[in-house]
C-alpha cells in the first residue's frame, strides 16, 4: 500500500482554514494557561514566605512578651522589698516625720530638699 492511500491515515495533513484559526485559540490558551499557571506558583510562594515571616515575628514577640514578664516579676519583687524597707525605716526615721515648723513650711526650699536627702542617707 501506497502512504497517503489509507483512509485510516494518521500521517499530516494540511490544516484547513477554520482549524488555523482554532489552533491560534489554542495556543493562546496554552499561552493563557501557562501564564496563569505561573501567576498562582508567585501567589503561593509569596503567602508561603508571609506566613514564614508572620510566624517568625510571633516567635519573635512572644520571646519578648516571656521577658518582660519575667522583669516586671522582678520589678514587683523589687517594689515589695522596697516597701518593706520603707515601712521598717519609717518609725526610725525623723526626716519623714518633720517635728518643726521649719520642716513643714521650710524658708528655703532647697534646705527642706537638702534635710531630708541628708536624713535619709544618715540612717
């Protein structure tokens, strides 16, 4: 058998004018296809590298958050044995007391300021 003489022939043929057209429209579309597919790969990668980051930053802040409650438990601790200093010194102390009316209504201001550093660091 002669090629090109059976029916059943899968061999090339010339493409007609219609079906030019139609392959114009499919390789737009493969065009189209590719392009979006590429599109959605940057979308993806970009919300990947968002939720890196996002995830990164909680991390981030929640290693901050840890030490600043460990500082303000220390500060609380500070401020309780401060006051606890505080309220045992103040019987003993006459600078906070002021027994004259010098202290209450000093002359000079600067005086009253420079009795009561003085009386604090003498005890």
């Amino acid at each position: 058998m002669a090629q090109g003489s059976d029916s059943n022939d899968t061999s090339y043929k010339s493409p007609s004018p219609a079906s030019r057209a139609g392959s114009s429209d499919d390789v737009k579309k493969v065009m189209r296809r590719e392009k979006n597919r590429i599109a959605a790969q940057k979308s993806r990668m970009r919300q990947t590298q968002k939720a890196d980051s996002l995830h990164l930053e909680s991390e981030n802040l929640e290693k901050e958050n840890a030490a600043l409650r460990k500082e303000v438990k220390q500060l609380t601790e500070e401020a309780k044995y401060l006051s606890s200093v505080l309220s045992s010194h103040e019987p003993l102390c006459t600078g906070l007391t002021p027994t004259t009316p010098d202290l209450i209504y000093p002359s000079h201001h600067g005086a009253f300021h420079q009795h009561i550093a003085a009386s604090h660091y003498q005890h």
